[in-house]
C-alpha cells in the first residue's frame, strides 16, 4: 500500500500533547496528524510560548514522528475566521505538513451558523494565495449536517476549482451526519477526496461510537479497496473518538491506556492490510 498511514492526534484528545505524542509512537505510527482546534484539541497553536513549541516539534523528531496533515479547524463560513485559519496554514507549514483540515464551520461547538456554498466558494478562494505560498493542501472535512456527505461538498470543490482544495472524506462523519454508508458513498465523490479520516463507527445516524479502525461496523477495507482502485494515493489519517462519555469526561490517569491500545488496535488494522 502506497498511502502513507496517519495518526490524527485528536485521538488523544483530553491528554496533553506530549502523551499523544508517546502514544502515537508506541503504537507504531511514523505520521501524525496535529490539532490546532480551538476549544478542544490544542497540540500546536499559533500563539503558543516559542520555547514549548520548538520542545515538542524536537519531541517529534526524537520519537521519529513526522506530521503530514494538520487539523486546523475554523468557520470558514465567517469572514472573521479567515486570518485564524491563514495563522493556521503557517502553522502547519512549519511543521512540515502537507495537508491542513478543516470543516466549514466550527468542529465543535459553533453556534447560530448560517451556511451557504456561494459565501463558502469565495472565502476559501480568497485561502488560494495563502495555500499556495505555504505549499499546503486543504482538505474541507465531510463535517455537520450541511456537509454530512462527501457528495454534498462536491459543488464547493468545483466552484473554487483548484489543485489546492479537495474533501476529506470523513468515513465516520457521512454515517454520523449524513446517514451514509463511506464504501457505497465514496462511489459519488472519489474523484474530489485528497485526504482521508479513517474513522470507524457503531450504530447509525447521531450515534457517537468510533472505535479504533477495524473494530466497528463500516466496511473500511471495501472502502480503501475501492478508493485505491480510482488511484488514491494519499493519506488515510486514523481518528479515534470512542463514545461521546470518554471523549468528553475528565480522563482518569489509566484512561491513557485505553488510547494507546485503540491506536495500537488501529495500525494493527493497516498491517493486516499488507
């Protein structure tokens, strides 16, 4: 398998960064996704203090992790959020990314959003220099119920019609919000995905279970199958958000241990792939 294999570090979310760092590296995974969520996952942020910036980009290279996608998640719906987000490409160029991520409004908690794909197409045009300068790519997330699907995207992607921007296609995401199944979806939007949330799930629409990859329900290996045979050649990046209880209750110091198997469970999942 061409594709290199990504841990996103929102699967560690409610740890500290330097634990989701250890995490990923004990559990085998050589690229990382980092978080740049604000209000939620926070690995690298763009005031951040210098010096603990630069201890754990030296932590990444001394565990040999290297980030390929960046989760940089604002409202690109609000004008107001545009300079966050091109704070956020710098950010991720910096750290060596190649992919920045992000949903069309917030990832969590956005409030009283109003969505409209013309606003959209324009605010993420006027993203184009700043991408390109960056040499960054950005995946918009299959994320909300107005862009639940990876089809629902597919209008955006052409109207800004550039190289630069594509859909992150969220496995978990289109059953959580979209109510789709990814291995009969991807079918209606292969040829717009440049990245990949490889994130398992039980139970259907709104229910929020996404266990580490290969252990829920959605025919993952179907979907990877077919993706790789349209020529798919970039990342699948693993999220892991458990139950809506252990993501969002204070963790408890074994509750480390919970993560790093679903992560080692995860990349066992991609060697039994080879």
């Amino acid at each position: 398998m061409e594709n290199k294999v990504v841990l996103s570090l929102n699967s560690f979310h409610g740890f500290n960064t330097d634990q989701a760092l250890e995490g990923a590296a004990v559990a085998g995974f050589q690229y990382i996704e980092p978080c740049a969520v604000t209000g939620w996952t926070e690995n690298f942020m763009p005031d951040m203090d210098k010096t603990e910036k630069e201890r754990l980009k030296k932590k990444m290279v001394d565990l040999k992790l290297m980030p390929i996608g960046f989760s940089g998640h604002c409202n690109l719906m609000d004008s107001k959020r545009l300079d966050d987000f091109r704070k956020n490409i710098v950010l991720a160029a910096e750290l060596g990314s190649k992919y920045i991520i992000s949903s069309t409004g917030e990832a969590h908690f956005g409030k009283d959003e109003k969505f409209a794909d013309d606003v959209l197409v324009e605010n993420i045009k006027s993203l184009l220099p700043d991408l390109k300068k960056a040499g960054i790519i950005l995946g918009i997330e299959v994320h909300g119920d107005e862009y639940g699907t990876g089809s629902s995207l597919r209008s955006v992607v052409e109207k800004v019609g550039s190289d630069l921007v594509g859909v992150n296609y969220d496995t978990g995401n289109a059953l959580f919000y979209g109510g789709k199944n990814c291995h009969e979806e991807i079918k209606e939007c292969y040829d717009i995905v440049n990245y990949v949330h490889l994130k398992d799930k039980i139970g259907g629409l709104k229910e929020w279970n996404f266990p580490a990859a290969g252990k829920g329900e959605l025919k993952l290996s179907e979907f990877m199958d077919f993706l790789e045979s349209k020529g798919y050649k970039g990342p699948y990046s693993v999220e892991i958000e458990y139950t809506e209880g252990f993501t969002m209750n204070p963790k408890k110091p074994s509750d480390i241990d919970i993560a790093i198997q679903a992560a080692k469970d995860s990349f066992e999942f991609f060697k039994s792939r080879l």
